[in-house]
C-alpha cells in the first residue's frame, strides 16, 4: 500500500497467487520464494535483507522451516532441538543487517500445546526462545467469533493483542475483520475506529452520520460504506484529524 517492494518467503508451499490477487495483493511488486529447507529460506531472507532491494520479508511459517537434517532423515528418527538452534543462528546473523538495511521482517508463527501441563499456560510456539527474545514486536492473532450473512459464514472477526513491544507500550488490543474473498475490511475498521470516535453513532440497530441513517446492522453499514468509496475516504479522513488533535494534546 504503501507503494515498497515485499517478498513472500512460502516454507509451507500453500500460496494460491489466484486468490492472493483476489484479496488485493500486489503480485507485480511482491517476490515469492518456495524453499526446500530451513536453511534455503533463511539464507534467502538474509540475501534479500542484505541487498536493501525490499522493504518486507514475511515468512510463513517458522513452523514449517524444516531443517535439512530431518528431511534427509528416516521418518521417526528423533531431531530434538535441531530447529531451535537453527533459528537461534540464523537470528543472530539477521539482527544486524536488518538493522542496517531497515528492512521489516515478520515471521508467521503456530500455536503447540505442551504436554503434560497441568498449571499455567499450556500454549508454546515453534522454533525455541530465540525468536521471542530478538524480535522487537510479537503479535497474538485469535479468532474472537465468525461473521455471517443469514445462514452463510463471510469473514471471521479477530482479536489482535501485542505481547512484546520495544518500539512503543506493550499490550495493546485491537479487533478487525477479516472477510472471505476479500482479506482485512477496511470499510469495517473505518467503522469501528468511527464509532469509537463518535463520528458515527448508533442508535437500535441503525448507524448514523450526520444525522443519516446510513445502514441497519453492522454489515450492512459496512457494505454502504464500501460500495461509496468517496464518503469512507471522508469518514477516514475526520478519523485521522481526531487522532492527530488527541496526539497534540498529549
């Protein structure tokens, strides 16, 4: 959106570019990688940070960043901690030139149980300490409910908190939509942010800007919104003059 270069770093091998261009991804400005091994992707994520030529690099999944020993190996041989210090060095060799390059990098991680828990928080992530502690910000994403549209699920509303912050305060919350064919709602996070700015109100099921009814319902409001590309920009724009009259206050 921003107008940068992004490369996708697919461990999992699950991109679909059909439906990725359904969602509004840019496929022109986006580079796709499908390596084989563990090592393959990280060294192609450190070639691409070190080369300044991106912006972002997102790698899905650390999960499946297997490393090369276990695909080489017999299934059921035991390979513990392999991955874990495969991240570790390779994290240790990332963390300097990402900071020389200004390069954003995200990785995509699963959520494992532990067995055998019995107190506290039975929930861990792959590929071992390491990337918990070098990464400069950790986002927990959970589905909070599914979106429907009569008896057909559209979308799925999610909950978005931040467990690890080192540029500003940790342990913010924020929800977005996330609608089937289409990715992230703009017009649903307008709303919402709207409404928490009391540019838009409701009152019964009916949401109003300036003094008109504008939508009965959450989607339909949304999909109002949507199909009047002129009046969301509007309402956006009065959205980031709140925030920026808020922000001069403090």
């Amino acid at each position: 959106q921003a107008g940068g270069v992004a490369a996708f770093i697919d461990a999992e091998h699950a991109f679909d570019p059909t439906y990725a261009k359904k969602i509004g991804v840019n496929l022109d400005d986006l580079l796709i990688s499908q390596p084989d091994t563990g090592e393959e992707a990280l060294e192609i994520t450190e070639t691409l940070v070190r080369s300044n030529a991106v912006d972002l690099v997102a790698i899905d999944s650390v999960a499946a960043l297997t490393p090369r020993v276990e695909i080489e190996g017999e299934m059921g041989d035991a390979q513990i901690g392999v991955q874990a210090r495969l991240m570790s060095q390779a994290l240790r060799k990332l963390t300097s030139c990402i900071s020389k390059s200004k390069t954003a990098v995200i990785f995509i991680n699963q959520i494992r149980m532990k067995i055998g828990v019995m107190f506290g928080n039975p929930e861990t992530t792959p590929g071992g300490q390491a990337l918990k502690f070098y990464s400069s910000v950790r986002i927990d994403l959970r589905r909070k409910g599914s979106i429907k549209k009569g008896d057909e699920y559209i979308g799925n509303r999610i909950k978005a908190k931040v467990v690890k912050n080192k540029v500003a305060p940790p342990f913010k919350q924020a929800e977005f939509d996330i609608m089937f064919n289409e990715g992230i709602s703009r017009s649903g996070n307008i709303l919402d942010e709207a409404e928490k700015n009391n540019i838009i109100t409701k009152k019964g099921a009916w949401y109003i800007y300036e003094n008109q009814k504008i939508g009965q319902g959450r989607e339909n409001c949304k999909n109002f919104l949507k199909e009047n590309p002129k009046l969301l920009d509007e309402i956006e724009g009065k959205i980031r003059q709140k925030i920026r009259e808020a922000q001069k206050q403090k």
